[in-house]
C-alpha cells in the first residue's frame, strides 16, 4: 500500500489521521513540526505528503519550498491540509508546488479518506480528481449568515477543535465564546444571554451529564438549546444525554464544522 506523511502538529488531529488511514491499509508516518516533516520526507520517500502550514520550527510553505527543491522530494505529491483558507493563502500555496488545497475544517478524517483513495486510484482521471478536490481561491471565503447573529457558548477543552470550530464560527459571523471546563462554562451561560450550547462530554471540573443537569435546573439556562458533542456512539450515552434535556447528540469524528453550523442554524430557525 502507499506512505503517507502527515505534518500536523496537533496530536488529537495527527492520532485521527493516522488510525484512519491505517485502518484503511495505508503506511502512515506522522512528523509534528516542519522541520521533521522535511527530514521524514527525505528519508521515508512517501508516495503523498499531507501538509499543515501552521508548524512550529518551520512552516508549511517553507517545508513544501524546500520539498521542491530537493531532486529526491520534487515529485512527491503535496496536498497541503489547512485551516487557512483565504485566497491569497491558496494561490501562494499552489504557487509554491502543491498539487491541492484541503480546508482541514471542512474534512471529516473519513471525508479525508476518500480523497485520498481517489488520489491513489483513478489514476488516468488524477489531474481531473485532483482539480474537482482542490478549493479554488474564489470559493474559499465563507458566507456569512444574513439572519440575526446567534451569541454560541462552545463549552469545549480540547485546542484542536476549539480552533476548528471557532474558526468555522467566525467566519460564518456568529458569536461565540469557549469556555474549557464544565464549571466555566456553566458561569459564562448564566452571566451571559447564549442562543444555543455546544457541550463536550468528557471535560475537566464538570462532566456534560452535571453541566447539563444544572443548566436545565437554571431558570435562566433551562430553555436555551443544548447541542452535544462526543467521541462516545454508545446507545446508553446517547439515551442519557438527551434524557436530561440535550436537544441533539453529535459524534465528533462524523461531524464537520461545517456541518455543525447548520446544526445550529436549524435551531435558530426555529427561534421566534
């Protein structure tokens, strides 16, 4: 089966990618910073390099530069793997070398598995695939939501998907504040007027089962919607969340933050 290296210097974001991919039957080989991620490239020979700009040491336009290069690394293909997706990003980025442009906030890691199957089979179709799955510059900014603007609480510990999603929110024009425990959070909604929570599970100080209990005892959280957010399937944990008053149970690992957004604007759609 093919390599793949992955620079990505988020642990949870890497471990997800990884397990995915290898579950898929692929050689994975992770790198946390730029400039490993140039040596492991030189020295692994990988058949696809999935690349992050933000890095520490060395960052992804320099790496991918570097790449480029190199006679043994000039041919691999790049796709870089971002955040970042303003135009005159994607234009530099593709400009440098890359062969595509994947916005991470937008890509399930079983999302981003099918991409990458289609780079590794159709071959005699790659460049039309390739082209078809990169973002074009003139499509890479968001819309903005032209309804009142929602105020979010995204109770929420884990950076990565505290970037990811508050990117996504930003973007969008929304509102939103993180909190990251149980017990902040919990003060931040009773001092604040929120429109709708978004609630980990597994947090410090208070877990989600708590933190939904008292914001469904509290008068001045009890009809505000609560959308969870977990890395457990399990019927229980479901059954239970909602027992106590959540008004929807999402799985993180099949969730988009763009789809999370219109999760939430199905809610505020049916706000008076």
């Amino acid at each position: 089966m093919p390599k793949i290296l992955i620079v990505e210097d988020e642990e949870y974001l890497s471990d997800m990618y990884k397990i995915k991919f290898e579950q898929a039957g692929y050689v994975t080989v992770v790198a946390h910073d730029g400039e490993e991620g140039f040596e492991l490239a030189q020295k692994e020979q990988p058949d696809l390099i999935l690349l992050d700009l933000i890095l520490p040491k060395l960052d992804g336009f320099k790496v991918l530069a570097k790449l480029r290069k190199e006679p043994n690394t000039k041919k691999i293909k790049v796709f870089i793997l971002s955040n970042l997706g303003q135009s005159d990003e994607v234009n530099k980025g593709m400009k440098t070398g890359a062969d595509g442009y994947f916005i991470k906030a937008n890509l399930t890691p079983s999302q981003l598995l099918e991409k990458v199957n289609v780079i590794f089979n159709n071959k005699s179709d790659m460049e039309k695939d390739i082209k078809n799955m990169t973002i074009h510059a003139e499509d890479s900014e968001y819309r903005t939501v032209g309804k009142k603007l929602a105020k979010i609480l995204l109770i929420e510990d884990e950076e990565a998907i505290i970037n990811m999603y508050k990117l996504r929110f930003d973007k969008e024009g929304f509102q939103i504040e993180v909190a990251r425990n149980g017990a902040w959070g919990l003060k931040l909604a009773r001092q604040k007027k929120f429109d709708i929570i978004l609630l980990d599970m597994v947090m410090p100080a208070m877990n989600g089962y708590e933190a939904i209990k008292v914001l469904k005892s509290d008068d001045n959280t009890k009809d505000v919607p609560i959308i969870i957010l977990s890395n457990s399937a399990q019927d229980g944990d479901i059954k239970e969340a909602k027992k106590l008053g959540a008004a929807a149970y999402l799985l993180k690992s099949m969730i988009t933050p763009a789809k999370l957004v219109q999760e939430v604007e199905k809610f505020l759609n049916k706000r008076p």
